[in-house]
C-alpha cells in the first residue's frame, strides 16, 4: 500500500463513540413505539383509559376471587386471607350458578344467529330501497337507543297474561305467559334482546355492503342467478368480515345480560329460569355481601367468553 493510500485512510473521519449507543436506542424506541411514535402519542390516552376502566377492575377481581373479602367500611382495615380456590369451587358446585351459565347458553345459542341472519337480511333490503332510506334506517336504529326502563314497559305490557300477544294468540297462547314460564323466560328475553339490539348491527351490515362492487351482482344475474342466488353467492361472502364482528360484539353484550332478565322477570324469575351471569354477581355480590364469590363468577364468565371468542373466530378464519 502506498503512502497516498496511508493518507486517504487517515483522512476518513472516525465515527463519534456516541453513534451505536443512540442507534440502539432508537431501534429500542422503535420497537417500543412502533415506527410511528406519533400514533402511539395519540393512542397512549385510550391505553390509559384502558388500564384504568377495564384492566384494573379485572385484575382486581382475579385477586378478590382468591381471598375471603367483604366490605368494610372506608380506612377500616381488616385481613383478608387467601383462600385458593375456595371460592371456585364454592361456584361450581351452586346449582343457581350453574343453571346461570346454562341460562346464558340458551340465550347466546338463540340471539347470536338470530342476531346475524335478522340483521343481514334487514341491512340488505335496506341498501336496495331507494325511497325514505333515511327514514327507515333511523326506525331500526331507535330501540337500540332507548332507555331499556322504557321499552321493558312496553314488552311486559305486550307478553303478559292479558297483554296484546295473548289476545292475538287466543287459545295457542302459553299458561303460563312468557315471562313467567320457566321454559319461555329465556328464549322471550333473547328475542327482546335481538329486537332492541338489531338497529346496531343492520348499520354494521349497511357499511359492509357499501363496499360490495355492484359488478359481482351483474355478472351474477348475467350468469342466471336469481335474487336469493345472488345473495347467498355474491352478498354473504363478500360481508364475511362484518358477520364475524357482529357475531362476536353479540356474544360479548350477550355474556353480559343483566339489565334485561332484572327487569322483564323480577331480577332472574321464574325460580332462577332466566337468571345471568351478571345477575347473580349482583345479587351475591352487592345484594347477599359476598364479592368474593361474585368475582369468581365473573373470572370464570370472563374465561368462557374468551374461549367461545377464540373458537369462533378460528372457525371464520378457516371458512374463510
């Protein structure tokens, strides 16, 4: 090498020694922050929010359902020991909590599919009107925004003994009525359920179909296909992402049932007939005194949930 290669060489300036230090440290922000630390930024106060209304509380009540805790009164401290799995097996063994969960099974089993083919259909005829579109869209949309108090006097007037239903049933009416048949109360509250509820996801569906190119349906009915052809072959795959939101937003506010069956029965009647979940955190937990049980059904309620989750949404997944 010749002495000018020697210079050349002297001449490159070294990299300053703080260089690789604030290069990990910006591939460690990156990683932390995304490549966007700007949408983190505007993200991080719903990711408070988060933590506070909805983390918390469930870690919270992960740790009550494993200790023997009660109310006390504020800044009075009292010990509260761990109990294991006490309060579990004090859930399981419940006959009330048990026919809770399969009270909710029934529900989920019938609002769910109801929920999705009532609201398919619905959000379908609604895309092909043309006259009062606005007008028919805010009708479904309304139930969904009254107040539960309001529209729960409306349904015990209509499907009590002598209310509208019966009268129209005549002799095939149910003895006992709806809401105070043991085999009835359910399935009347998940058809309440969907009913109030159905406005929500017809909007859902509505936007879905917004994106559905009008080319697939003319190249349907070019090849023969009828209205009922096209819709099973053109509408439903092509809205498959919404169905999978609206089937599990369902199961979600399903699994959380309370404000209908405390009302339409008298808080779970008849004789625990229509009880929730929910419900009875309530009852055990404000009502009889006993958080600690109440949180355990509540962790267990949590589990199934995910898990119905998760299996549902693998199963769209492969059909998809």
């Amino acid at each position: 090498m010749s002495v000018l290669d020697d210079r050349r060489i002297d001449a490159v300036p070294a990299a300053p020694p703080g260089r690789p230090r604030s290069r990990r440290r910006g591939r460690l922000v990156r990683k932390l922050l995304g490549e966007q630390p700007l949408g983190a930024a505007l993200a991080a106060p719903y990711v408070v929010f988060l933590a506070t209304v909805f983390a918390y509380p469930l870690g919270l009540a992960v740790w009550i359902s494993f200790h023997d805790y009660f109310f006390t009164a504020p800044g009075v401290a009292v010990p509260k020991p761990f109990v294991g799995l006490d309060n579990y097996v004090a859930v399981l063994t419940d006959p009330g909590v048990r026919r809770s969960f399969l009270n909710i099974g029934i529900f989920l089993v019938i609002n769910v599919p109801l929920t999705v083919v009532l609201a398919l259909v619905v959000a379908a005829g609604l895309n092909r009107i043309t006259r009062f579109k606005a007008l028919l869209r805010v009708g479904y949309y309304v139930p969904y925004v009254t107040a539960s108090v309001a529209v729960v006097g409306v349904w015990l007037f209509m499907f009590s003994s002598g209310g509208i239903v019966n009268s129209v049933l005549g002799p095939l009416a149910p003895n006992p009525s709806w809401l105070v048949n043991s085999s009835l109360a359910m399935p009347s509250i998940a058809v309440f359920v969907v009913w109030k509820q159905l406005g929500l996801f017809v909007l859902l569906y509505l936007a879905a179909l917004q994106a559905v190119p009008k080319e697939l349906y003319e190249a349907a009915s070019m090849d023969g296909a009828g209205k009922f052809r096209s819709f099973m072959s053109v509408t439903v795959p092509a809205v498959r992402p919404a169905t999978t939101l609206v089937a599990v937003l369902a199961l979600i506010t399903g699994a959380n049932l309370f404000t209908e069956p405390y009302l339409l029965t008298g808080g779970g009647g008849p004789d625990g007939a229509s009880a929730s979940p929910v419900l009875l955190m309530y009852q055990k937990g404000i009502e009889q005194g006993n958080p600690d049980v109440a949180s355990a059904i509540g962790v267990l309620l949590v589990i199934g949930v995910l898990i119905v989750g998760l299996v549902s949404r693998a199963i769209s997944q492969r059909v998809s």
